[in-house]
C-alpha cells in the first residue's frame, strides 16, 4: 500500500515532570514501531547489536556505535541481538542552547554590524544538517561525545544537588559538538503524500493525552470520516484507534523503564484516565501487567 514504507509516527512532548530530559538503560532484542518525536533521541549501543530505520536509511548498531535522531525525525527499532543493552537518552531540544531553560538566545547577526539583535538559535536546524551516525565520526569526536552521553546518565542516575543544571550543561556541549565536529549532510525534501501524513500524526502526538476521536482527527486533515478511516489504515497498516492505542502503551512502556514514579501516574500521562482500564490493555499487548512489566526490566 502506498506509503507504508515511510511510517512515520510521533510520541507526545514530555509531559513527565519540570525537567524535560529521561535516560533508561535498555536490554533485549524488542522492536519499537516507525515513531518520531518532539524530543532529540540518543541512542549509545554498550553491548551487542541493534538494528535501526531512519528516514528510510537501515543501520546496524554495534557496541560502541552511538546514533543520534533529531526532532520529529523517523525511526524505529527493528531488533537486535538478544545480548544487546543500550542506552537512551531523550530530551526536549529547547534543553539545548540557550532557549526556555538558558534565558535569552542570540545568533551571529547576518546584517549590518550594527543592527544586533536577538535571535533564536536553530538547534533542530543544526541537528537535521549533521551527520548523527558515529561511524562517520572521527576518533576524537566519538570519544568526547561518548563521554557526554554517559555524564549525562549519570547525573540522571544520581540525581544530585544541581543535576539538572548539569544536564543542562552537558545537553549544551552535545550541541557544540554536533555544529563544530561533526560531518554535515543533506536532508533529503519529502514528497506532498507524506507530508500530509506527518501532519496528521502530529496532530494526533499533540492531542493524544486528551479524549482524541476520529472524527476530530479526521476534520482537521480535511476528510470526511469514512474517508479518513480508510485513508489512515491504507497509509498506517493499522486502524486509527489501533494506532492511538498502540502509542500509548508504547510511551508507558518507555515510561516504565526510565522511571520509578508510581504506575498510576503512567496511565495518566500516556492518556488513561482509569487505571482498570490501562492494566487491562496493557495486558492484552505485553501479556503482562505494567508492575510486572517494570520488575523484568530491572532484572535483565
């Protein structure tokens, strides 16, 4: 069907407490479906292998490869060795550079010299440019951008007095590293079909946490319900409610491995209002509750 080879799915901004920054230490060779985000997604391979799709490129991961995904980029996991452990850190880009969370932000003004004035600084602009594959890395970039993902994991882990202005601190050196070392490259334009597309699912990213509906959804694309129904599973391989469902458990699951914080809480900040009900869908997708769900991460 049309389309199907260039899924593209978007995950809701966090909406998980003040600072928007989680990191999970994740084991297994489980996919994750075709998804993008509002948040940058790093992905450092420490053992075995991984398998990822990105904007329709296929890379295999190996221990020490590090993969970076800009906002609202495409991609998903396909599987790995069942040995693999990887590290995933997700952040808002507005942590980078100096925007909600640094004051006010300026760039190199392109007018006369003396017309300085302030600007915001492109920070998914510099993402979507780079080369965020660290194979094509040299060395010493590698090496340092390495180190700040594990700093970062471990302020996260530890949680000290400050950790969030460190977070901050490192998020800013990543940045640096992405504009100063790292190779550039060509973003590739994307066709009327899918851009429609992805102006769908991000409506439905933004709205997901709500009482969304198909007939809501179906008015702001402009079709007519019928019509979207079938559009949308034509595009999507699965129905609208499928898909929402979906979503949502996939963030609880997300969820569940990067924080402690009580399960009801979960339910409610991937859009469930009844924890009968999350268990219970939960359930039917994993075969087991999202208690137990968390217990069997923490032991691998």
């Amino acid at each position: 069907m049309p389309g199907r080879n260039i899924v593209v799915i978007y995950a809701n901004e966090m909406a998980w407490g003040q600072f928007p920054c989680k990191c999970a230490l994740m084991r297994g060779s489980e996919p994750f479906m075709n998804h993008c985000h509002s948040e940058v997604e790093i992905i450092k391979i420490r053992e075995g292998r991984l398998r990822v799709v990105s904007e329709g490129e296929n890379y295999l991961l190996r221990a020490g490869d590090i993969w970076i995904a800009p906002p609202f980029a495409s991609h998903s996991i396909e599987g790995g060795s069942e040995d693999s452990v990887r590290l995933v850190v997700l952040m808002e880009s507005k942590l980078m550079g100096m925007g909600e969370y640094g004051g006010e932000q300026w760039q190199e003004p392109s007018g006369p010299a003396e017309d300085v004035r302030p600007h915001w600084l492109d920070v998914q602009g510099f993402l979507e440019q780079a080369d965020l594959n660290s194979r094509n890395w040299d060395g010493e970039t590698r090496v340092r951008t390495d180190a700040v993902i594990e700093e970062i994991y471990q302020e996260y882990l530890g949680k000290e007095y400050g950790w969030q202005l460190a977070v901050k601190a490192l998020a800013d050196q990543l940045l640096l590293l992405v504009v100063r070392d790292m190779p550039r490259c060509e973003k590739k334009p994307l066709n009327t079909q899918v851009q429609k597309l992805k102006g769908i699912l991000e409506y439905i990213a933004r709205n997901y946490c709500g009482p969304i509906t198909l007939s809501g959804c179906a008015q702001v694309a402009g079709f007519n319900p019928t019509y979207f129904s079938r559009y949308f599973k034509g595009h999507m391989g699965i129905t609208f409610q499928e898909y929402v469902k979906k979503l949502r458990i996939d963030r609880a699951k997300w969820l569940l491995q990067a924080d402690s914080g009580p399960v009801t809480e979960v339910c409610y900040q991937c859009g469930y209002q009844d924890i009968k009900t999350f268990n219970k869908l939960f359930r039917q997708e994993t075969g087991m509750s999202p208690t137990q769900f968390r217990k069997e991460q923490y032991k691998m």
